[in-house]
C-alpha cells in the first residue's frame, strides 16, 4: 500500500533519557568516594584513643591522601583516556573500597598512613572518569549540567559522611565503619559494571537519543583519523589555556578548601557558635553550595542553549561564581554572626556554582585528534588545584596563629577569588577544542 498524499507522518520517536541515568551513576561513585575519604575524620578520635596516636601526628594521616591523590590524576588521566570509563572507573572504586576495608584491620600508624596513601590512588581516577562520562554521554548544550550533577556528589559525600559514619560507628564501631562504607563501593561497582556502555553500546540507547547527543557534539568518534595531527600527554602542557584552567582551579579550590577544612573551628571560635549552634547552623552552606552545583550547571547549559557561545557561557558562569565567593572577605569583618554565617553561605554556592562550569571545561576543550584527552586535561587542573587545596588550610592557619584571627586568611581567600576570576578572563582562551598541527616528526604542536 501506499501512502496518499498529505497523510499524516508517523510521529518521530520519542528520545530515552539513558544519558541521565548515567551520571547519575557517576554522582553515585563520587558521593563513596567523598564518604570513604571523610571517613577516618569521624573515626579518628576513636582510633586515636584505641591506637595510641599521637595527636601530633593527625594531620600528618588526613594530610596523606591528598600526597598520591594529587600526584596521580594525570596518569589516571591518561589511563581512563585510553582504557574509558567503564573498565577505569570500576577498577578505582573496587581499589578504593578494598583500602577501606583494609582500615578496619590497621594497627598503627605506619599501615593507617599506608592505607591513606592507596586511598588516594584509587580516588584520582574519579573525577577524570566523570569527565569522560559527560565527554561520551551529552552533547555540549548538556555538559554544564551533567558536570554539575556528578560534582555535587562531592558535596552530597561530605554531607552524608558525618551522619552516616557516626551512626555506623555507634552501631559496630570505627572498624565496622571502615567494612560497612567499603561495602558500599563493592555493590557500586556491581551496578556500574551491568549497566554502563558508551551510548553507541548500550541496549537501552534509541535511536533518537544516540541522534540527539551526537547531533551536539563536535568531536566525536568518526572524527578522529589516524592520519590526524596526533598529541602527547605532555603537550598539552604548552597550552596557556590548559595551565589557565589548572591556575585558575587553584583559586576555587584554596577557597573551596577553606570549608572543607577550617569552616567548624572558625564558627566555633571567632563566631562563639556552640556544639548545638554548628550542628544545626552549620549545615547551611553546605547545602547552599549542593544547590550551586546544579544551578552553575544548569545557568551556563540555558546559557547555551539561548544561542550564546560557548566562551560566554562557561567563562560568564565560572567569574560570576568566583565573584560571589570573595563574599568569604566580607564575612570576616561583619559583626553580626548570622550574617556573617548568610555571606559565607554564599561565598560557598558560589564556588559551587562556578566549579560546575570548571569542571566542564576539559571535554570542551579536548583537542581533536585519534583518541580524546578530556580526561587526561582533568587530571592536569585537577592536580594543579589540589596542591593549592592543600596549601589553603596550611596557610589559613598559619595566618590564624600568628594573628589570632582569622579576618586576614578569610580575606587572603577572597583575594584569591579575585585573582581566580581575572585568570578566567584573560587568561584562558576561547572554549573550543584546541587546535593541533602535525609536526614533520609526526608529534604535536600546540596552535597558538
């Protein structure tokens, strides 16, 4: 039969929403990943007494992770680049889930900084593996979101750890703690594994769906040849944009940081909050800065959509929220201390809100060749800011002690922000895949 002419079309099919049940997946893994690594900071007062460890030494065991931590997201990086998600991403978990579970058995404090060490490592793979997610799964209308989505798991882990690892604590102690939260991991990377594919690969994928995230890609996998200018880890290195993003990281996270780690103390001791007062307080910027993770994603993904470019959207976002949080500096000179605890809640949606956009940037810029670096470049800024995360507290604190307040390491961080900001706007580049040249020698030249 025929069809007559003007009949109806069939109506176009209707787009599955795989994409989204996928990194909602990756929030998952980060969120275990943030309670695996909070977790000797509930216990440590427990392990400290039943261990015989010297106070002195606590920094030293929660100050470890972040030594490897840092020191390895650029080859987990290169390695999630190479192997994907999918193979990576469940490797780093079941790794990271085993330390746990070998916590529960330390006996000192040699094996506990070991086993701080090996945390480390296993978590540098999780937000590089985040980012290949949202590089294979959404097209770049989308990313800013999706990036929000997996981010706020970072803040949905260190939300959940305190209660969660006190009540395990209460029930089977700080070594049951340590099997119960590495357990968690182990039934995480059973779900991964049954249901994660790359969007061409997996069953559930219809044809629409696959039409529309590749309609919003620029780079995909056909665009790819081995006769293309090709790259080395190491030159994307000589991008200023690259070492933009990495310095400019850095600014987020020395503010970032400052909540992270020096938050309680400052409402207890320069703000008179009592034990009472932070726990029910004390929680709101917290989730202040998990509502601005979604709302930096979703402003600069709007923003895209309304035709802006992409340069407009992500740097637009990325300055506004780093501007919001120099509201860290007014809060340390404000008297009232409600106000001041309003102005540090958001100071830290801000951050929030501008990591969203950050966080996207690697797979926006990724260069165009054979295989994608989008995760290698996340390990690059990621393992820049953290050693600046680690300096933030060192440096907060050693301003507090010399001057007794903390008004100058409040103020330093809002500077820091500031300087974020004009990093972000002068120098990091247009957002766009970075261009390469092939070089007679068949390596790669960055075009500047």
């Amino acid at each position: 039969m025929t069809t007559s002419v003007g009949a109806a079309a069939p109506p176009a099919e209707r787009r599955s929403r795989v994409r989204w049940v996928m990194i909602w997946l990756a929030f998952a893994g980060l969120t275990i990943a943030y309670v695996d690594r909070a977790n000797i900071s509930v216990a440590l007062p427990y392990m400290t007494k039943d261990l015989h460890i010297d106070p002195a030494l606590s920094g030293l065991l929660l100050g470890a992770f972040f030594w490897t931590y840092s020191l390895f997201q650029i080859p987990m990086g290169w390695l999630v680049d190479r192997f994907g998600s999918r193979v990576l991403y469940a490797a780093a978990v079941a790794w990271w889930s085993l330390i746990t579970f070998a916590m529960a058995a330390v006996r000192g404090v040699g094996s506990l900084i070991g086993a701080r060490l090996l945390l480390g490592v296993g978590e540098a793979a999780a937000f590089p593996a985040c980012t290949k997610v949202v590089e294979r799964w959404f097209p770049r209308q989308e990313r800013g979101t999706a990036s929000g989505i997996y981010d706020s798991g970072a803040r949905g882990g260190t939300l959940l750890a305190t209660p969660l690892v006190t009540a395990l604590i209460a029930a089977v102690g700080w070594r049951g703690s340590f099997i119960v939260t590495g357990v968690l991991g182990m039934i995480w990377v059973v779900f991964w594994l049954k249901m994660y594919r790359d969007p061409r690969k997996h069953p559930k994928v219809n044809e629409a769906e696959l039409a529309y995230i590749e309609a919003g890609q620029k780079k995909q996998d056909a665009d790819a040849s081995d006769d293309g200018p090709q790259l080395r880890w190491r030159d994307l290195l000589r991008y200023r944009t690259v070492w933009g993003m990495a310095l400019g990281f850095s600014c987020q996270s020395f503010v970032i940081y400052f909540f992270i780690t020096w938050f309680p103390s400052y409402l207890v001791e320069a703000r008179g909050f009592s034990l009472l007062t932070l726990g029910v307080f004390g929680t709101i910027p917290a989730i202040i800065a998990f509502i601005g993770n979604f709302g930096g994603g979703w402003a600069s993904d709007a923003l895209v959509r309304r035709g802006h470019s992409l340069t407009f959207a992500r740097k637009s976002c990325i300055i506004a929220g780093m501007l919001v949080s120099a509201l860290i500096g007014l809060a340390a000179v404000v008297d009232n201390s409600m106000v001041a605890l309003a102005l540090l809640s958001l100071s830290f949606g801000g951050v929030t809100f501008a990591t969203s956009s950050i966080v996207t940037l690697p797979a926006d810029i990724a260069p165009l060749s054979t295989r994608s670096w989008a995760s290698t470049i996340q390990g690059v800024q990621n393992s820049v800011s953290n050693l600046a995360g680690v300096a933030s507290p060192f440096v907060i604190g050693l301003i507090y002690s010399s001057t007794g307040s903390f008004v100058g390491g409040l103020l330093a961080a809002a500077g820091v922000a500031i300087a974020g900001c004009l990093i972000y706007l002068f120098m990091v580049g247009d957002i766009k895949p970075l261009e390469v040249k092939a070089r007679p020698d068949a390596t790669a030249e960055p075009v500047r």
